[in-house]
C-alpha cells in the first residue's frame, strides 16, 4: 500500500506491505534504503527483497525514500535530516500499529548506518538489521552500546564496505547478535540480492521466539 508520511522537511512517500488479514503482524519493521547521491531509494532490489523476506515471516514493514530521493520533499543532507526522516517513519509505522511491542529498524548500506544508530537510541524499537553497513565511513558509537538484539548481513566480497571490517567491529558488540555472510556477493549483491532476502529469513524465522 502506497502511503505519505508527514517528514520534517515535507511530504514523504513510502510503501507499507503486511501479512494478509485477519492475520496480526508479529512485528512492524521500518526499513531504510541506500545513499541518496548514488541512487538509492526504497525501489532498491535489496530493500525490496528484505522487505519481501519480512513479510513472509509475518512482519508488517514499512519502506520509503528519504528526502530529496523518489517523491519525497527535501533535500539529502548527509546524515542528520535523514535521522529525523527515520524518525518520522517509525512515528508514522508504531501509529499504524500501536498494539505491537516488537518494533525492528533496518537498513541496508548508508540506510544501514541510519536505523541501526536511530533504531539504537530509540526506545521503542527492539531489534536492529543492518545489510552491508558502512562501518570505516560512519559513527556507528551507539550500536556498540546496544544491548538490543543485531543482525548483520554481509557480502564476503564487498569492495566498498569490507568484510573484515565489519567482522572486527562484530566481534566488539555486546550480545545478542548474529551475522550472515554471503558467499561471493559484492557491496551491492548483484545476482545475490534474493540471497539477500534467504538470510533475512534465516535470521528472523524464529525471532523473537
């Protein structure tokens, strides 16, 4: 279902899929995309193959386009105003359903780094998703700090983001955690992005239990 949020720098578009009814979601996940300047928005294949994956295990999942990117007001502003965008979104996901206690912030690259630092510091989320996060480049502080639940997807060879470097951040989190790493998937999963969608469901099949 195509829906509009109301952002701080305007009108953004999004994309709210859930199981079919009368079924309750057992969770709602608000999922973010790539950077702006290079293209990304909720369309992305990865975005959408992780959304597909979390409706399948009954999620209800709300995607949409940061401002400046698709439909949506505003202008990219590298950091802070997407934050508030996220925000925004997850106002406007726990609105739609204010009897689910699992709430989930993911992200995919750039949208990694968005949810998982948002997702970290909000109270109402519960579990955080980042695909290909881009650890060298961002300030990833409050993730190292969570407590929550993280899940981690990751091509084996991401040649923007390396492997290694998300390994050493990894091995640094407090638990729970879990990671999947893809075999021979670069940054942008090309030919993988269905893996993509595989280990969401791996991940979050039986989560929370």
């Amino acid at each position: 279902m195509i829906v509009e949020l109301d952002g701080p720098a305007g009108r953004l578009e999004g994309l709210l899929e859930g199981p079919e009814a009368p079924a309750r979601p057992r969770a709602v996940v608000v999922l973010a995309h790539p950077h702006t300047a290079h293209g990304g928005t909720m369309h992305n294949k990865v975005v959408y193959q992780a959304a597909k994956a979390l409706v399948r295990t009954g999620c209800a999942v709300l995607r949409f386009n940061f401002r400046g990117a698709g439909g949506s007001a505003g202008a990219f502003d590298a950091g802070p105003g997407e934050m508030s965008d996220f925000r925004a979104a997850l106002d406007f996901a726990t609105a739609r359903h204010p009897d689910l206690t699992d709430v989930w912030a993911g992200g995919f690259s750039f949208g990694g780094w968005v949810a998982l630092t948002v997702g970290a510091a909000d109270d109402r989320v519960t579990a955080l998703i980042g695909i290909a996060p881009p650890i060298a480049r961002y300030d990833f502080s409050a993730v190292r700090q969570s407590i929550k639940p993280k899940f981690f997807i990751q091509g084996e060879r991401d040649e923007i983001f390396p492997l290694g470097d998300l390994r050493r951040f990894y091995a640094g989190l407090q638990e729970p955690k879990e990671l999947i790493v893809i075999d021979a998937a670069d940054h942008l999963f090309d030919g993988k992005a269905l893996d993509v969608g595989d280990a969401i469901e791996d991940l979050l099949q039986d989560f929370p239990s």
